[in-house]
C-alpha cells in the first residue's frame, strides 16, 4: 500500500459536444497514510525563532517560553534544535546541535526575556541559518517563527520577506511555519511566509494557547510519512490556459502546473483544485497526466512516483453528462471559490469599506445556499457556510468595533478561511 493516497477527479468525466462551457475544474487531493506509533519517524532539524519585542512581555513571552520546552521535552536525542530570539537585535540562544542535555537547554529557555523592536527577518535569516548548518539528506528541516508584531526593523516589506522564505524553501529545502499572537501582527504577512516558505501558518488569539499550538505543529513533524512531495499536472493547451489554482503556491507553464506540497503527515489531507480557461469548442476526447513524486520515509525509504491519466470523453448524450458529474468537485468547487470571496470580504473591511465587504458577503451566502439545492452539503461546506454567516454577522457591528476587537476579528475570519483552504 502507498503511503499517500491520490484521488485525481475532472469536474465531469464527459464532456458535452457543442458546450459553450468557458471553464473546467480538475481537483486532486492527497492523504497520507496512518502511522502506527512503532514505525521510525525521520529525525528533526529545527529551529525555534521567538518574538522577545517588549509587547511580548508578559504572558506571551512565558507561554512561548513554555512550548519551547514543550519541544525540548518531546525530542530525541537524534534530532537537531536550535533557539533563536530576536528584538531589534538577532541572538542566537541555543546553536543548533543534537538535544543532548535537556536540563541545560531549558535553563537557557528560562533567561529569555523582553526588550525592544521587531527585527522579524533577522530572527527568520538567523533560524534558516541554524538549520542549514546542521543539514543532512533524510531529516526534517523546519523554522518555527512566533511573532506578535509588526516587522518594524531590518528587512520589513512583505513581499522581500516572502521572497526570502520561498527561495530558502526551494533552493535549500528549509520550510518555514509561522505562528501569530494577539492582534497586532500582520497575519497577511505571516500566511505568505508560510505558504510559499512551505510550511504552516497558526493564529494564536490567546497566549495560553501558545504551547497546544506549538505541540499540534511538533505532533505533525514527528509523523512524516512523506518528503519532497511534488506533484506535476500537464493538461493539453491547444484546449484548456490554466486559469487558477487553489490550496497552494503553484508554477503554471505551458502546458504544465507544477505544486510542492514538501511534507506530508501522517493523515494529513492535502488538496489543490485546478480552474482552466477552454480556449477554442472541444471536440474529440482529451486526458489530464498527472505524477506524484515523493521520498516515502517511513515504510519503503525510497522515491515513488505514481501517474495516472485521467480521460474525459465527448458525448452528445445530454443524460451521459449529468451521469458523469463528480459532485465532490463541485463540493470543492463552491468550497474554494467561497473562500476566496470570504478574503475578499475581509481585504474590504480593511480598506474601510463595510458596505463592499457586506455585498461581497452576501454574494457569498446566496452562492452557497444556491449550491446546497443542488448538491448535499458536506462538512467542510457546512462550515464555510458558517464562517460567512459569523462573518456577515460581525459585520452588522463592525464599525463600532474597537480598533483591537477589529482586528482580532479579521484575524480569526482569516484564519478560519486558511483552516478550511487547507482542509484541516
């Protein structure tokens, strides 16, 4: 048996002769396979960047200090760590090396304190820093950045920092997950360092759900079933322009759409949906090709590629095209596209514009209400329901809202939308 398994489904396995239909949908979802706790994990190279601004002073600061020993704790001997914390200066608490004496790196935790400014890019450098120094074929390489501000000294413009984070992940192989406290940190930045740095994004909204979160990121990484996980899609271009792909960073060329999801978890659930643009009236049969590539690195410890071609063939049978209709794409199909508009909805509060945001809202929840007559909701939509109508409810009183009620609002919509996109 793999150890991920591929689902690969064409919005319609016909496709009706003579349709007008301007665009068509492929979706494809991954899943790794259960681990039983005997079987070996890969080791782990790690570095734990920590936020030590004077606004996290308090609270936020003991919690953090607190999921790093948390780490610490659950580690083996065979795994890399490092300790990084950074105001407007960067300093290195703990380079990087095997977790060896335990009582002593947890004294170093202990000295942590809070200071200044956010150097955000220098904490972030010195971590990929810390890991690349001690990299190795095999091991699990990963930066943990926590943050509860602004990027205020250093590198700060959000698109330098998101080119940092994906030129480390695709030339180096470090992923980088990010994890925000309280309200006054840019979650848009810190969702582009994980996403195209390869990793995850958290939104803590309390500081004493630090800890949980940290140990739900450290649950995942000592569960790698799969690494180097890359997915190509070639599609035939005389028909089809790929218009958009939803769920990851991808690299449409040509003919082909190429995605690195990197790790793969043990029962993680991974999935993009594919939208292409149809270019000229299709009238022959066509096929979608597409290879997965992975390093299967608890059962096998060698690369498997598995490729399917998907067919989807004309007909001029109008019942044989609603026959063929996979209504879990349509699932996804509303899934995705509802919220992309729930991010539009919030990008508008942002600007200030209530009434765009409670249009683009609305739009959204007549949308889905229209999708569930046709088809039966499934978890996720039911919950992507519910996020929008939470949503249009805080908008009713949203100018009203306190500057930081405001913001943790958009934060928890935001990250309720990038749960849901990322099907967790």
């Amino acid at each position: 048996m793999a150890i991920i398994d591929v689902k690969v489904l064409p919005e319609n396995q016909y496709w009706l002769w003579g349709d007008d239909k301007k665009e068509c949908y492929l979706y494809i979802e991954l899943q790794g396979k259960k681990l039983v706790n005997t079987q070996k994990k890969p080791p782990l190279n790690i570095s734990l960047v920590i936020d030590r601004s004077g606004s996290m002073a308090g609270d936020k600061l003991n919690y953090a200090k607190k999921a790093i020993d948390f780490v610490i704790d659950n580690v083996s001997e065979a795994d890399f760590v490092s300790i990084v914390q950074y105001d407007d200066l960067v300093e290195v608490v703990q380079q990087s090396e095997k977790v060896q004496h335990k009582a002593a790196l947890h004294q170093k935790v202990k000295q942590i304190s809070a200071r200044n400014s956010t150097n955000l890019s220098g904490g972030m450098l010195e971590g990929y820093s810390q890991v690349h120094s001690t990299k190795a074929s095999n091991f699990v390489h990963r930066v943990l950045l926590l943050s509860d501000g602004l990027a205020n000294v250093g590198v700060t413009e959000p698109a330098k920092l998101q080119e940092i984070a994906q030129k480390k992940f695709r030339e180096e192989g470090i992923a980088l997950s990010t994890f925000g406290v309280g309200a006054d940190f840019d979650e848009k930045l810190m969702t582009n360092l994980a996403e195209y740095g390869g990793a995850n994004y958290y939104f803590i909204d309390s500081p004493d759900k630090i800890p949980q979160i940290f140990a739900k990121e450290l649950e995942g990484l000592l569960a790698v079933v799969a690494q180097n996980t890359h997915l190509k899609i070639t599609f035939p271009a005389e028909y089809f322009s790929c218009q958009k792909v939803y769920g990851y960073p991808s690299s449409p060329q040509n003919n082909e759409v190429n995605v690195n999801f990197n790790d793969v978890f043990s029962g993680e659930k991974k999935a993009i949906l594919l939208k292409f643009e149809v270019k000229k009236p299709i009238e022959q049969n066509f096929q979608f090709t597409v290879r997965l590539s992975y390093n299967d690195v608890a059962e096998t410890y060698n690369q498997v590629v598995h490729q399917e071609e998907i067919n989807v063939q004309t007909t001029i049978s109008t019942h044989m095209h609603s026959m063929g209709i996979h209504h879990e794409v349509l699932a996804n199909i509303a899934l995705f596209e509802s919220n992309e508009w729930l991010d539009i909805a919030t990008d508008e509060a942002d600007k200030g514009n209530f009434e765009k945001a409670k249009e683009w809202t609305l739009k959204n929840r007549v949308y889905l209400e229209t999708i569930f007559k046709i088809i039966s909701p499934t978890e996720e939509l039911n919950k992507q329901y519910q996020a929008v109508i939470d949503y249009e409810a805080q908008l009713a009183t949203m100018k009203e809202m306190s500057k930081q009620d405001f913001m943790m609002a958009q934060k928890m919509t935001r990250s309720v939308s990038y749960m849901q996109k990322k099907k967790r």
